[in-house]
C-alpha cells in the first residue's frame, strides 16, 4: 500500500497525498464514514458512493464478528462483496468496543475475554485472532488490536495499559507477516499510539509504533472524553513523531472543528460516527454552521437545507421538510439527514485538500473553523 | 380529469387505462404507495421515481393537517413542492383515520370532533373543510369525507352509517363544485361506495355513487378484517354497478393476491401499506412468493433477493445481507425490503397491465396467484 505525499501547506502540518489500495485510491485528508455492521446507517452504497463520494467506509471487527459471523462472511468473499461496497474498507479492532463494554470483559496478557451484547455468550479475543478476523472480514486496513484507555485514567494504568498495547502489537505484526491476504488483494497493518494524556506516553508510545514501519499509523484512546486542548496537543506531539511518509489516522474524531484543527497539525485520516448519529437526532452540520432542525425556528423555512453544498439532497429538500420529517420520525429523515452530514464532511475534507494544494489551508481552515462551530 | 379505457380483457372484468392528470399519466391498472405523512416510509422520492417507478402516491390528510398544518403547506405551495413529489397525489380524507381513533372521536350529522394522537387538542373534520384542507394540501385526486365501517358490524349500523357517508358526499360534492383549484392544477373527488358486507347496501351505495357522476370513484369499507371471500364478492357487485368509462379505486387493498383477483373484478387503483409496513417487519414479497427475511434458512443464502425482479436493490443485493441488516435492526434493511418489495407491486401491475393488453390475462393470473401467495 503505497502513500504519496502530493502538497504541503506552508503555515502548518497539513498534508495532502494519495494512498493507493487495490480497492482503489484514497484523496487525503479524508473522512473515513462508519458503517458499524457493515451498512453506513440509513445510507445506500449507492449514495455512499455517487451522492457523498465517499472513498473508504469503516466497518467494526466486533460487530460483523458476532453477526452476520465470519462463516457468512466468508461465504461471500468478504464484507466487499457481502455489503457490495466495492472501495477500500478499513476494520477496527475491536479493541474500543471491548473497552465500551467496561463490566462484561475481562483484560489478561494472553488477550480479552467478553460478553457478546446480543446473547451473552462468551468470547475470546487475542491479537493474533483479530489479525485474522480482519483479514477474514476482508479489509484493506486492519488496525492493531489495543486497549483504548477512558478518559480519565490514572498515570499507571495508562502506563500498563499502553505496555500491553506494545505487546500486543508485536503479536500483531508477527500474525500479519506470517499470514496471506485472504481474498488476493493487499492487507494492511496500521498500529495505534495509546498514552492517554501523558506526555512522555504518547512520545514512547509513537516511537514504538513508528519503529514498527508498517505501511501506515493510527492515534487512539482520544476524542474520549477529554478537553479539545489535550487532543490537540497530544495529536500535535505525536505527529511530530510519526513518519512523514506514511498516512496518519486519528481514530474517532470528531467535529467539523475538530477535523480541520487536526488537518493543520498533520492527521490524513478520520472517522467519527457524530454526522450519522447527530444527523439521527436532528444535527445538521452545514456550511453556514450548525442547526437544531427540530428547533421551531426551521417549521417553516422553505430554503435549502445547505444551499451552499449542493449533492442530491441538500438542494433538493427544504429545512422544514426534513425538520416535518425528524418531528415525525419519519425514517426518510433519518436518510437525507444522514446523507447531507456526510455529504458536509466529504465536502469539508475536499476542499481542505485544494487549500493545501494551493497553499492557502491556514488562513482558510482560521475562518472556516468559526463558520462550521457556530450555532444557527 | 381523463380517464381511457384501452383495452379489456377477454375472460374477466379486468381494464387497462390511462388517467390523465395535471401532473402527468397513470397507466391502470396501478398500485399507489402510501405516504402518509408526506413520505413514502425508507424510501426516498428519487427512489419512488427512478427505481420503483410509481406514478402516483397517497399522502392523508388527517396527519398533514395534524403536521406540518396547512400553514406550512400553503407556504411551500402544496405538497407536490414541500414533498419534492412531482407525480400525482392522491388524499385520502381522513375517514379511515377517524374511525382507527375509536375511543377519541364523536361522530355527529355535522362532522367528527376528534383529538389528535398528538396531543390531545380538539380538532372538527366536516364535509365542507376536508374538502378544503384536501385542496389545501394540494391532492389531484381528493376522496369524500366518509365513514369507514368496522367489520363485523351489524346491519343498522353499516346502514345509517352509509347513509351518514351519502349525505356527506352530497356535501362534498357541493363543496368541490363551489370552490377552485387552490395551486392552478385539477383537483377531482372521488366518491366512496361504502355498505360493509351486505350486499342490498352495497347496491344502494354504488347507485348512489355512480349518480353523483364524478371523474372517478373507490370502494371503502373492505379489507378490515372480512374474509377475502366477502371482499370479492363486494367488489364484483360495485364494479357491476359503477360507470366503465371511470377508474375505480378499491382503498387499502392489499396481498399481491388480492390485488390480481380484483384486478380480475374491474379494478384500476389500490393503495395498502402492506409493501412497506411488511418491508420494516422483514417479509418480502417477490416473483417467485413470499419470503420471511429473518428466518435462519436465509443466514448464508447469497442469491439476489429476487433475481426475477430486476431494479436496484433487488438483484443488487444479497438474501444473506438483506437478512443482516433487518436481524441487526439497521434502518438500511427497512431502506432496501421498502424498496424490493415497492418495486415488486409496481411489477405486478405492470405485468398485469400487459396481459391485459394482449388478451392473456385470465391464464396468467390464475397461475401467478399461486406463485405470489407461496410461502418460501
């Protein structure tokens, strides 16, 4: 899996670059859209694909794990042929769900023992199975089986907590190297750097998986809880760490803010599930700024949810159509306002993607950052 | 409003026509997806007309006026503007919605009183303003104010409430005849034939109906709980009774099965919520019978939900998947069995349309019936 580097911005960290899978290329800095159980909720693939533009979706080793299961999975081919999503598909571990189920799991050396949320029954988790879970799921990326530690926690637990994370890393590598691609097309390792908020972690922690040179790193165990300041100033400490020529993911986040703040320190890749599920409860993120489409104020605004969007359904429907369609819990709700966050944040990454390229990202992301935060 | 009669079928009452409408042509016989409150539930109005290919949807009239109100939609201009929904519309009049309330409406000579599920605020439905508010939502097609009998229900009931149902419609009619198309387009009434099971009643309102020389008239009152028996044998009689040279519409009808035999009897439009209601439950109705999506032999069944079908989601993805998402509760699978099994009744009366046109109905119908009501 190669990584170009195309532009970088003159006043920041910011990167553009092209990373090559043989699903296709990926233009970043990108948003990666999550799609838990293997479907982005209330989003076609075919929307995914022509209407948000989509270029890499997500899918959770935990939950396509225990259902459809990997018998089915592998029956098809895999989740691409499973879920006829036909681009690159990046898996997380597991490692945050298990983390998520807090009293039905059970962290040892050898790996994690949990709960099924379903049915109860019990699981086993170690590296070296959730190297080849992923690989049986089918995806392009495969993250590094970790511990994401809670916000907050203690010096010595994030300590420990990292150092099995090491460990299990190694494993992970090892099971990677020593297995094949399960479907004829490139897999690929990406380790995560843990540390909490500690300083010193984080920098032992991106040396550690830097010195692991696997085709591409990741940052975990933020956008957990803690303030913006410490993301930021964690994700900034480690990208200087992290090697130039190899894509940066940062696991989870976040705002529209957030991701441009994060594009300026050095961060290639994104996922956050906030535009699916705010855009559930009514939270549309626009080029103007932030709405409460359940707020009074839209019942009757026949504008354009964003007129300066465009896409299939921005355009196409008026703020108080869709807020008449959320009041009621009308499931098409559900759908437009899904795809129109999604549609923002492919559109927000895109166009930092030409500031970088043409040597403007700074000043654009210093103004663009009060348009998207603020409330309308 | 226009209605031609293009050819009949040799071997039973079966029609195929042609509705002309200010917004454009619909080719009978027709199934009209329902969209209560302005949306098709998990289908989008692009998918309505792109891949499902409906020609005409309903909206009711009873949760618009509830929400968004009329307010907001005089505002947008009609539903047509404020849904995005360039085709025709039909309204029902509330009747049916009024009758489900039971326990929270009190029906007088004048109209209902009635509280909203909503919030319990008092609301009046007469003859007069369900025109109105028809007009107001901007229906091409607007139904009688009437009163849908249960089933069972004695004979001194259906017969005072039929002859409630032809006072109203007298009402109607004037009402229709004395005001104008509120956005430019045509807006007809169709008179409902009500009488519950008994067929003097039947009879007597058919009469009545036909008298009233509207530009199309419907069937009431049947498909809420009688033997199909009963209802074929209602329906044969009205359709025995109303003019030719008008489209019939028999309102909330029904299986696929229901829908050939009565086709069979001279029927030209049906609505039901059954395609997307059942869709959400994991029931699929397909060209080769139905299926029960959430049953375990479909676990790893990787064939197309419908291979006979053709359309965007049915050969497009898989039975296992489909299975997946509706197993998993993902608003997708509602998305995708909304779709298939839309698209599947479009179908059916296409197909129906055209076996009617060259002479063949009869044979295919007896032989489809069995196939569409299989249990797979």
């Amino acid at each position: 899996m190669k990584f170009d580097l195309t532009a970088t911005d003159p006043k920041s960290f910011a990167r553009a670059g092209v990373l090559h899978t043989d699903h296709g290329e990926i233009q970043t800095p990108i948003f990666m859209p999550v799609g838990t159980a293997g479907s982005v909720k209330a989003v076609h693939q075919r929307e995914l694909e022509l209407d948000i533009q989509a270029q890499i979706i997500l899918g959770n080793t935990y939950h396509l794990y225990l259902r459809p299961g990997l018998g089915v999975l592998e029956k098809a081919g895999g989740l691409h042929k499973f879920n006829g999503w036909n681009r690159p598909i990046l898996t997380d571990s597991g490692g945050y769900q298990v983390y998520s189920l807090a009293a039905n799991r059970k962290i040892v050396d050898e790996g994690v023992t949990f709960k099924s949320h379903i049915d109860g029954s019990k699981h086993h988790f170690t590296p070296e199975n959730v190297m080849d879970i992923q690989r049986s799921i089918g995806a392009d990326i495969i993250m590094a089986f970790d511990e994401c530690t809670p916000y907050p926690c203690d010096y010595k637990y994030a300590k420990d907590s990292m150092q099995l994370t090491h460990k299990w890393l190694k494993r992970c590598v090892d099971r990677i190297h020593s297995t094949e691609p399960k479907y004829g097309y490139e897999q690929v390792l990406f380790p995560i750097v843990q540390g909490s908020v500690y300083k010193d972690l984080r920098e032992q922690s991106a040396e550690f998986i830097a010195s692991q040179n696997q085709p591409g790193n990741a940052i975990g165990g933020l956008s957990v809880g803690e303030p913006h300041e410490d993301m930021y100033a964690m994700t900034s400490l480690v990208c200087g760490i992290l090697p130039k020529d190899k894509p940066r993911y940062l696991m989870g986040v976040g705002t529209p803010e957030n991701i441009l703040e994060c594009i300026a320190l050095g961060i290639d890749m994104f996922d956050c599930v906030m535009p699916t599920r705010n855009a559930r409860n009514g939270m549309l993120f626009t080029t103007e700024g932030i709405i409460n489409i359940r707020n009074e104020k839209w019942k009757d605004d026949l504008s354009p949810i964003d007129a300066g969007l465009g896409g299939y359904v921005s355009t196409f429907h008026s703020k108080a159509y869709l807020r008449h369609l959320i009041i009621n819990k009308e499931i098409l709700g559900a759908q437009i306002a899904s795809i129109h966050n999604l549609t923002f944040y492919l559109w927000l990454v895109k166009e930092a993607r030409k500031r970088i390229e043409d040597g403007t990202f700074a000043e654009w992301k210093n103004k663009m950052v009060k348009i998207v935060s603020q409330r309308l």
